[in-house]
C-alpha cells in the first residue's frame, strides 16, 4: 500500500512539474475565429500588434483589402473599433507595423520597398487623426518589417528595421511630434553561426538607450537574441554586443523585452521554421542575461495545427505594469497569457 501511495505521489509531482511551465491563457483567437478580418489562415496580412498602456487595450495592423487597425480588448480579445486611417497612404504596404509609448502615444510604419515611400504616423490617442511623424520619399532601402519605440514627448525614440537590412534607422524628435533619421550601424550579429546578412526584429532596453535585435535568419539550432550596447546615440560602430542564445524555432521571432517588477523579462515569440500541421508552438522567456524564466504560454498554433507562417510574421507585447504578454502569430492566432505575479493562477496545471 505504501508503495501504492508512492507512486501516486511521484506521478502527481511529475504531472505537476511536466505541466506547471505553461501560463494561464487570458484568450485564444484562431484565424478563421470571431474576428472577421481575421479571416483567412493563409494571407499573410496581419503582421503588427502591440498592448496600448495609455487605454490597456491590443492594437493590431491589418493590411488586407482594408488596410485598419483595429482595437482588441485585453481581456476578452473582443473587437472595440478601428483608429482611423483615412489619412494613411503610400508605401508599398499602406500599414505594417505599431507601437505604443508608456501614455499612450501610438506610432504606425508602413512598409516601404523598391523605392516607395517610407512612412511613420503618429496617433496622440485612439481617437486622434494620425498625423506624419515622418516621410522618407523612395526610400533607399527597405524598411517598416519593424518599429519599436521608446520614451515620451521630446524624449520619444524609435527604431525602425527591415528584412535584411544591416543598419537600423533611427528616429529622435525635438518638438514630440517630427522626426528625424540617423542611420545607425553598428555591426552585423555574430554571423559565424550561419544565417543572412541583417537584422529583423528589434526592443528598446528597458532601463537605457541600449537595444536587442534577432539577426535575419539564425538555423533552427541557433535561436539567438542579441543585445547592443553603447552604439543607438551615434551614427557608427563601438557597440558591445552581447549574444544570447534562446528557444524559438527559426531563431529570428518576434519578441518584446520590458521591467516587469524587479525583473528584465524577454518574450520570444516563433521564428520563420514553422511548419504546416506543427503542435505546441509557444512564446518563450528569459532575463536579461539569457536565462531561461522556466515558463511559456500554452500552444499559439491554429487550433488543429499550424498554419504556415513562413516569412516569420507576428508580434509580441508585454503588459508590464498588470503582468500580461499578447502573441500574434501570422496566420494562425491572436492570444493573451497572464506572467506570474498577476494577481490570477500562474500556472495551468491541467
């Protein structure tokens, strides 16, 4: 009997260890699901999504035969409205990526190639008019695969990349409303590990001016963030990069890095390796030193599989402040996932 009750034991320990990694799921919304623009499973048009501090809603880009963003409620994943875009036009692809301030101030790019015109919009609120934080007529290389911002008023900065591209395009303002660009190239990622040229997606560090990029396309063995410091407030050189390895297959993922409480929480979210039909895709996480935290969401894939996601598209946003991280992954789902700490059970145990 004691023997019996052992095992019962054991069992129940590794159930819980086996299953104590996965998050809570705030909500799941497939392709194909309640949102009507979310449609198809295989567009490949909604690639650009991030948490709204000031309102603590999910903004998400789509650039389908209406380009719109549309406004999410955090809790539900119910759809709330659209900010307008009746003044949002150019670029190859009219809206592609967004980011939102700590109060509240969105800022959109569209995508620019082969010489179309760059653009960055910048929304005071959800129910302001965008007004054209800057232009770029034929830009000279490709650029909006990515934005991330940072700071407010005349202290905003932003980050804009693009498939491939070795240097990143910066933005600082002066009056809180126009922008410039520097170029800032501050040396490839460790490329001795295989991959193309370039950058693809980039996050401000939380406490400086410093800033992580995944390189354009790392083997699905060499998942690796890396972290650049000292080189995002000139235009050259002299960065220190730091390499991280991480879990997320395809290795360049989308992911989000924020202070959450006393702690440097990374969010990485799945690279460009997915495969039809795939099961237990995740966002993982890590600290600033590129440790595992010992959790991940629950599976993000459509229901019944991956839907291919090969260009590698989605986006990944920390709540940090009510403990929250929000996943798009391209054609397959739109899902929120309480951290631990928030306040509701940390862990899915069943």
């Amino acid at each position: 009997m004691k023997k019996i009750l052992l095992c019962i034991v054991i069992f129940s320990l590794a159930l819980f260890v086996a299953n104590a990694q996965q998050l809570t799921q705030i909500f799941k919304i497939d392709a194909g699901g309640t949102l009507a623009w979310f449609a198809t499973e295989n567009d490949n048009t909604t690639r650009g999504m991030c948490y709204n501090p000031g309102t603590g809603n999910v903004l998400v880009v789509d650039r389908g035969a209406v380009n719109t963003v549309y406004k999410l409620n955090a809790t539900t994943g119910a759809e709330l409205g659209t900010l307008d875009v009746s003044s949002v036009s150019g670029g190859t692809h009219v809206v592609s990526k967004i980011d939102a301030t700590s109060d509240g101030v969105i800022y959109m790019c569209n995508l620019a190639v082969a010489a179309a015109d760059f653009k960055i919009y910048r929304y005071a609120n959800e129910s302001a008019v965008p007004t054209t934080a800057y232009t770029e007529v034929a830009a000279a290389a490709r650029l909006g695969d990515e934005i991330a911002v940072t700071g407010t008023g005349t202290g905003t900065k932003i980050l804009v990349t693009a498939f491939q591209r070795t240097a990143l395009a910066k933005f600082t303002t002066t009056n809180g409303t126009d922008f410039t660009k520097i170029e800032v190239t501050p040396g490839n990622p460790d490329f001795a590990f295989g991959g193309a040229a370039g950058f693809t997606n980039v996050a401000w560090d939380p406490n400086s001016t410093d800033y992580w990029a995944t390189k354009t396309t790392d083997p699905a063995t060499d998942s690796t963030i890396y972290k650049y410091t000292g080189s995002t407030d000139q235009s050259t050189g002299a960065a220190t990069v730091t390499r991280l390895a991480a879990d997320s297959p395809g290795g360049s993922g989308p992911f989000d890095i924020k202070q959450v409480g006393s702690e440097t929480i990374i969010a990485l979210g799945p690279g460009n390796n997915n495969i039809d039909g795939a099961i237990n895709v995740y966002c993982t996480f890590y600290n600033a030193s590129g440790t595992a935290l010992g959790y991940r969401t629950g599976s993000i894939e459509y229901a019944g599989g991956m839907k291919n996601n090969q260009n590698g598209t989605g986006d990944v946003s920390i709540n940090a402040t009510g403990r929250k991280v929000y996943v798009l992954l391209t054609n397959n789902s739109i899902s929120g996932w309480n951290l631990p700490g928030s306040g509701v059970q940390d862990w899915n145990l069943f």
